[in-house]
C-alpha cells in the first residue's frame, strides 16, 4: 500500500527524527502543525466571521451604553432632575437633543441616568443568580443524591409561582430601594439557572477528562471547580446575557406598574412617568423604551450568537 | 519518587517480595432494575513489576469494569463487590475513595480509550500534566514545568515548550492520546491501566502508540494491564494473555503459549475473527455468531456453550472451572479445549448432527 505511505507521514511525522534534520527548525514546525494547528485555526476563523456584522453592532451598542452610564456624572449633560431647564413637552432642539419632558427636564440626560439603574439592575441581579443557582446547579448536578432532589425541588417550586406576583410579594414585603429591587430580581433569577447549571454539570461530569482527574488523585472539590466549573462557565455566560435582558424588561415592569424603584430613575420609570403624555410628547416615553429596546435586542443577539459560538466548539470537540 | 518527607505515611512504597498486584476472585455486580448484573464474576490473576497482561474479550465481556474495579474507581451505590485485591501486598479492595487516592496518579494510572474525550478542552495541556506533578509530588511550578515538557518529549511531541501552551482542540487525535499517556505517566505510577488505549485512534497511530507504551513500561518497569478487544494488539506485547467472557476469564497463558496451543473455542473465534493479510481479498469476515450471554440470567453451564461450535450436553449443564493445565501456567475453562481428542470428536460430533452454530467456521480448523 505504497499510496498509504503520505497519509501516515502526515498524521504522524513527530516521530521521524529524519524530519528535523532535513529542514530548518521553521519549516518542520509549520509542516508539523499544518494538519491540527490548520483545521483548528480555520474552523476559528469561520467562527468569527459567522458571528457577523450583526453581533459586533450590538456589542457596539452595548459598550456604547455602558459607556454612557458609567460616565454619565462628568459629561456634559443636564441634570437628570432640574425642572424647567427647558419648556414643557419640547421637541428635539440643539439645547435638548431629544426634547424635554412634562416638568422640562432633559430626556436624554434622564435616559443615559435611567441606563445606569436598570443596567445595574440587571447585570447584579443576573450576577447573583449565577452566583448562588450556579454554585447550587454544580453541586447538585455533581452530587446528586438526596442534595439534588431537594434543589431540584426547591427550584420548581420557585419556578412555578409566577414570577410577576413572586417579584411583586418580595417587593411589597422588603422595600423598594435598588438593591432590594436587585434582590427580589436576583432571586427570581436563581431557579432557572440552578436548573441550567445542573443540567451543563451533569453532562460535563460525565466526561472521560473527569474520571481521568479522578484517577490521578484529584479530589471532588478539585474536580469540581478545576475541571467541570471551567466548562460550564462557558455556556452559563453567553445564557447569562439573556438573563440580563430578561431582568431588565422585568424591572421595567415592575417600575411600570410603579412598585419598582422609588429613589432613583431607570428605563421602567421614565416610560411609566411618559405614558400620561403620550399623546401630546410621545418621546418622553419612546425614547426610554427604545434604548430599553435596543439594550434587550442587543443582548439577546449577543448571547445567542455566543451560545451558538459554544455549541459549535463542543461538537468540534 | 519517594520525596522522603512523608515516607512514613507511604510505607507501602518500600519493596517487598509479594508480587505488583494480585487479584483474587474478584466480583463486580451491578443492582439494576431489571436484576443483578455480574459484570466481572469471579476473576483471579496477579501481576509482577514490569510485566504486562492483556485482557481480551468483547463488548460486554466485563473487562474494563475489571480494570475500574481494581482501580476502586465504580460508584458505591448500586455495585456489590467481592473478592480481594492486593497491590504490593496490601488489600486495597475495601478502601474508601478518600484511601484510594493516595495510590491513583503515583502508584497506578489509567490511559482512556478516546483522547477527544479524556482531556479537559478547556485547560492548556501544560496545566494538565503539571497539576498532578504539583499537588502529588509538592514540586514547585517551574519544576514541575520542566517535568512536563520533558514527559512531552519524551512522549514523542516536538517542541514540547509551546506545546505546554496549547489547548487539547489544537491538537490531532494521535498527539492528544501521546498527552494523556504523558499525563498518566507524570506521577510514576507503578501499574499503568491502558483501557483499550488504541481504539479511537486512526489505524496508522495505533502501532506507534503500542509501542510507545511498550517503551516507557521499560524505561519505567511499570507493570501494565492491556485491556482490547483485539488479540491482535496484545500479541506481540503482553507477557501474559487473559482472555475474558461473560465477567470472567476462559483462557489465560502466557502469551507464546496461548497462540500456540490456544485451548478455549472462545480465544479461538476471537483470533479467527481478525482479518489475515494472507487472505485474498473479499474474504468474509469470521464473526462470532450469536451475541454475548444476558449478565442478568445468565445460562446454566458455560457461558459460551450457546455459540460454541464444540457445545455438548454437559457444556449446557456444568460450567467448566478454571483450571491449570501442564506446568506452563496456562489455564482454561473448557470441557472438550480445542486441539485435544476430546474437542475434536465434540466438533465432528456437532457437523455429523448439523447443529454446530459455526460450523463453516470451525471447519477451517
């Protein structure tokens, strides 16, 4: 089988001396990593193509307004809460980009200072269910036994209150500053990802790589945080944008329903204090609710393109 | 490898006279719901340093949960286990997974079948095989760095140094089979387990993987456990043969001896069944017909009697025991062995009457 002969040289060459001593140390190197270092670093490179132009937009967005809300105190807008700046109700103007409100406020100030509550909002809410659903969903998944039935049971007793009511009691019950907005969000949060964490730990610990850990000595704890947590990271996060979009539309409710925050401003609360007017200034009320728009869509899209990103390097794999 | 300071604590590391491993009537049951599943049922062997045994036999036979039931690597829950296992003369059968750990990485180490699958896709190769270096060996990290990428060559990887860097993905199926074999060696095991070490690999890396194997259990004089399906990889590697059916061993022989005078009709369908270079080609395969007994129920007599060509009555109703026979160690169980008088009237006896379930098969013998 003479025509065999190229085939194994080139899924095997490591082991011919007669190689190295032929060709400068460069060349070898680059035939030798041809096969794998080629596949891998095309597949690679089609992977960030396919993420396209749409995923980098809305990335773009979202570093925008991150951006904007970080450093809303030192730009050079109007205070999100100085009545009369402007007139009542006024259209787009040099002075006010986006127009004013009832009270004449600026609506663009107040959107960019709306941003940094309900980002907040939703990224702290989203952090904590990932902390403590993550860590409950690992430890369960790995565990299993008696610890698992019960956060397997705790979690759909809290999926099957509806979430609404459920955020209304804990609000109603603890307050409505931010961080108890955080909180009862952040709660709501933590029964589907323990289930998702789960479900990722479960399939992940049922890999060769784990039991090849455990026979070289490594302990569950070790097992669990170096080798099964760094895997599940991976999908957890890119879910975790999603996560964050739901969060926000959901504080926005709650503010809607005007139990949401009651001393600051976010997205929620400036659509609700817009509806009154919508038909006079519809833009008091657009204008939140479009970046809350664009802010979720951009999300969205950024998470499922990475997911899918994922899903593609695991059947690689 | 014994770093003194806690020599106290591994005095099982001193050398002794009992030999590397002995396995004495090993027993591994599964509870399921649909009964008790005798995986592994009654095995014995022992081992000495830098020796290597092949277990053979077909999916199903039992012998990689035997190579996980010597490692104490099964759940607890759900598995009976029986028998006594000793490693360097120290019964390790009923140990906790807490006592285990100290002997899996530095005294025994297991090589997996697929290296898509036994290496952590997410963790550089250098991280993999340094971790184990420092948490068993305590080296510090830019020794244990060294290690690696000395282990890497030694494995067969050239520049090994920016190998240490790369993910398990950059990396083809034959070269990451070279790094679990590193991982697995970076402790020093004394008894490495290689549990069908070949068999997800592309044809014309198999023989190089055998043979590095084969390379560093010399270099090391670790003893190995073969574990395939293929007579045909342990032939020319391992000192001694066990040949393995429905949990337990029919045939075990060094391994000069077993292909000369191969006794079970079990070992012999398995050696008919690989294909021969000699054959002219569109020869048909010579499969073993039937399939594997239920481990559930199983039959009455000798396991492999329903797909036996040699068959009788008796086979049906006893189980032939394991017994030894000559002086050369060879040992088998069967009631009429291939090549004796017996086996051959059993068979003429089985074509006269047309019931052999081989019988094209066997009449090549």
């Amino acid at each position: 089988m003479p025509e065999r002969l190229p085939d194994s040289a080139l899924s095997e060459p490591l082991t011919s001396d007669a190689v190295f001593h032929e060709a400068p140390a460069e060349v070898v190197a680059d035939a030798l990593v041809a096969e794998p270092g080629g596949v891998a670093g095309e597949v690679e490179g089609a992977l960030k193509r396919r993420l396209g132009v749409a995923f980098w937009i809305a990335v773009g967005w979202l570093v925008l307004i991150t951006l904007l809300a970080i450093f809303a105190p030192v730009l050079p807008l109007d205070d999100p809460d100085a009545v009369g700046s402007g007139g009542k109700w006024e259209g787009t103007s040099g002075e006010h980009w986006l127009g004013t409100d009832n009270l004449g406020r600026d609506v663009m100030s107040r959107t960019i200072h709306g941003a940094r509550v309900s980002l907040v909002v939703g990224f702290a809410a989203v952090a904590g269910g990932l902390v403590v659903g993550g860590f409950l969903g690992l430890v369960a998944g790995f565990k299993g036994g008696w610890f698992e039935r019960i956060v397997i049971a705790l979690a759909d007793i809290l999926l099957s209150f509806p979430a609404l009511i459920l955020a209304l009691a804990i609000v109603t019950f603890l307050g409505r500053d931010m961080w108890k907005i955080v909180l009862a969000l952040g709660i709501l949060s933590i029964a589907p990802i323990t289930r998702l964490s789960r479900a990722n730990t479960l399939q992940w610990s049922q890999r060769e790589f784990v039991l090849a850990a455990r026979t070289l000595g490594a302990n569950n704890r070790r097992i669990l945080f170096r080798e099964v947590l760094p895997n599940v990271l991976m999908p957890m996060a890119s879910l975790a944008l999603i996560g964050v979009a739901i969060v926000i539309v959901a504080e926005g409710t709650l503010s809607f329903l005007n139990v949401g925050i009651d001393d600051a401003i976010s997205w929620g609360k400036l659509v609700f204090e817009g509806k009154d007017s919508l038909e006079q200034a519809p833009h008091v009320a657009f204008v939140p609710a479009g970046a809350m728009f664009l802010t979720v869509l951009a999300l969205n899209f950024a998470g499922d393109r990475l997911r899918a990103h994922y899903d593609v390097r695991e059947g690689l794999l | 490898m014994s770093s003194g300071h806690d020599a106290a604590e591994r005095s099982y590391d001193l050398p002794t006279d009992a030999p590397l491993l002995e396995v004495d009537g090993v027993k591994t049951h599964f509870r399921t719901e649909r009964g008790v599943v005798r995986a592994v049922d009654g095995v014995s062997f022992r081992l000495e340093r830098g020796k290597t045994l092949g277990v053979v036999g077909e999916s199903g036979s039992g012998k990689s949960v035997l190579s996980r039931s010597i490692m104490g690597l099964l759940p607890r829950h759900n598995v009976i286990r029986d028998g006594s296992i000793r490693f360097e003369g120290r019964e390790i059968a009923n140990l906790s997974t807490k006592q285990m750990q100290e002997f899996w990485g530095t005294q025994m180490a297991m090589v997996f079948q697929d290296p898509m699958t036994s290496l952590n896709p997410v963790m550089k190769v250098g991280r993999q095989i340094t971790e184990s270096l420092q948490y068993h060996l305590d080296v510090s990290k830019d020794f244990a760095r060294d290690t690696a990428e000395a282990l890497l060559a030694s494995v067969g990887i050239p520049e090994p140094r920016r190998r240490l860097n790369e993910f398990p993905h950059q990396m083809s199926g034959g070269m990451r089979q070279r790094v679990t074999i590193a991982i697995a060696l970076a402790c020093g095991p004394k008894l490495l387990f290689a549990d069908e070490p070949t068999t997800a690999l592309d044809v014309t890396v198999q023989a190089q993987i055998l043979d590095l194997l084969a390379s560093q259990q010399r270099e090391r004089f670790m003893a190995m456990i073969l574990v395939t399906h293929d007579l045909g990889v342990v032939a020319g590697r391992a000192d001694d043969i066990a040949v393995m059916y429905a949990g337990r061993i029919v045939e075990k022989a060094p391994t000069r001896v077993l292909f000369t005078e191969m006794r079970h009709p079990y070992s012999e369908a398995l050696l008919k069944s690989i294909p021969k270079l000699a054959d002219p080609s569109h020869t048909r395969l010579q499969a073993i017909g039937g399939r594997p007994p239920d481990l559930v129920n199983p039959p009455p007599g000798c396991k492999f009697a329903p797909r036996c060509p040699y068959a009788q009555p008796q086979c049906r109703e006893e189980e032939p025991p394991l017994v030894e026979h000559g002086t050369s160690g060879h040992e088998f169980a069967c009631w009429f062995p291939v090549g004796t008088p017996e086996g051959r009237e059993a068979l003429a006896r089985n074509q006269a009457a047309g019931s052999a379930p081989l019988a094209g098969t066997a009449a090549g013998a």
